[in-house]
C-alpha cells in the first residue's frame, strides 16, 4: 500500500464534486459533466448511498476507474465494517465523523490499512475543532474535513468552514478539505489558506433545496469549470490531476 500521506504533500490543489443526488443514472450523468469540467475526485454523497447503496460506489469505480472515489458514509458505528464494505466495492477514501467513539475511528483507519485506503474524518460540529482534528491525526487518519453542515449554514447563514481554517491548519500536519456551501470567491481562497482539498456541491453543482443537479448541463459543466478555474488558478502541482491511486 502506498505511504497514506506522500500524494497529497505536493501542495496541489484538488477539486471534489459531491455527487448529493437520489439515483445513480443522475449522478453518472452529473459526474461525466464534472470529469469534463476538470475535477479530480468524485464523492458518491451522502443521499447516493442512501439511494443506491454500494451500487453507486462500484458503478463510479466502473465508470471512473482512474478517479479517486469518495464515499461520504459519515460513519458514526461500526468503522472496520462499514469501511471494509465501501473499499471492497472500490472506494479510494471513506469519511468517519470526528464525533463518533475513538474506537470507530481506530477501526475504520485499520480497515483502511487492510485494503490499501484512506480515511478522511470530518469534523463538522465539534466545538474545539482544532483539538479535535489533532486527536484525528493521532488516530491515524489521513485528511481532515472541515465542514459546515447542510443544517448548520442554513440556520446560521453565513457561517462557512473558512471560518475554521487557520485554527485546524496552525493544529495539524495533516491535508485539509473545506465542504459546505463554498462560493466561487471561497473556493478560490481555500488553497492559500491551507487547504488545497476543495468541495463544489451545494448550491453551486446541486441545488440548495433538493437533491438534484444545481442546473441544465451546459450551465453546470461551466460554473464547474470556473470553480476548478479559480481553485487552480496559478498553481502548478507535480503529480498528475487525480492526485492519488484510484
């Protein structure tokens, strides 16, 4: 298995779509759209798999092979097994919630260990989020996420995860990813602020509101494109797009 990290640690910036959409002949379609814009990594959503199952999971890795998948369980019990299922089927990375047991934690990062993946923990809702990614980090996982949730946004407007950039960055040696309801403007901030790991979903590539494609396909592909634009714009990373082994 490759050294977790040793990808990541050239600095280049990486885009994410985060395909929150009800079925799979959506997300595909969604997807290609994205893969043409210029994004790297494809995240099978939290509504996917819920829609979908492991199905999404295996027909991205099919379809996407040379793409980094994503699969954003938010696991909060049973890391090892929910892990285990979502790497079996051909995810790159799973997502575990900060929030849950340490020993969920510990398990998913073994199962990761087992099958060659890795582990991204997200710490949306955690009052001390810089304590608590340095615990992450001790456990073994291999990027933090730093996210404000759906809800969260919503009921407090105007909160975004930039607002907890620097305190996770100055706590962890750890890549960064920023999620949840960035704008073109965040986005293009985020690298030069510590996190080159980047999230377009809603409301730029899914709706606000729903869980579907934030608009008709040529609208989508370019404001896709412009947020890759602006994510990468002046940078020059030293390994290929995709960034890790798919």
């Amino acid at each position: 298995m490759p050294e977790p990290l040793q990808p990541l640690r050239d600095g280049g910036p990486r885009v994410q779509i985060s395909l929150d959409l009800p079925d799979l002949p959506t997300a595909l379609a969604t997807a290609e759209i994205a893969v043409r814009a210029g994004v790297d990594w494809l995240e099978a959503g939290t509504p996917l798999i819920l829609g979908e199952g492991l199905h999404a999971v295996r027909a991205l890795r099919e379809r996407f092979p040379q793409h980094p998948i994503i699969a954003d369980l938010k696991t909060m019990d049973a890391g090892f097994l929910e892990a285990e299922m979502m790497f079996r089927a051909g995810a790159t990375f799973v997502v575990v919630m900060a929030l849950a047991h340490e020993h969920t934690v510990r398990e998913a990062v073994r199962a990761a260990r087992r099958y060659g993946g890795w582990v991204m923990a997200d710490i949306m809702l955690c009052r001390d989020k810089a304590a608590v990614a340095r615990r992450m980090a001790e456990l073994g996982v291999d990027v933090i996420v730093v996210h404000t949730g759906y809800d969260e946004r919503h009921a407090e407007p105007g909160l975004t995860p930039l607002d907890d950039l620097a305190a996770v960055r100055a706590a962890v040696d750890l890549p960064l990813q920023v999620v949840g309801g960035l704008t073109l403007a965040q986005a293009a901030q985020a690298p030069a602020l510590g996190a080159p790991l980047t999230v377009i979903g809603a409301p730029l590539a899914v709706d606000d509101r729903e869980f579907r494609p934030g608009a008709d396909d040529e609208a989508l592909h370019d404001v896709i494109a412009e947020f890759v634009r602006r994510v990468k714009v002046g940078a020059a990373p030293t390994l290929p797009a995709e960034g890790v082994q798919a």
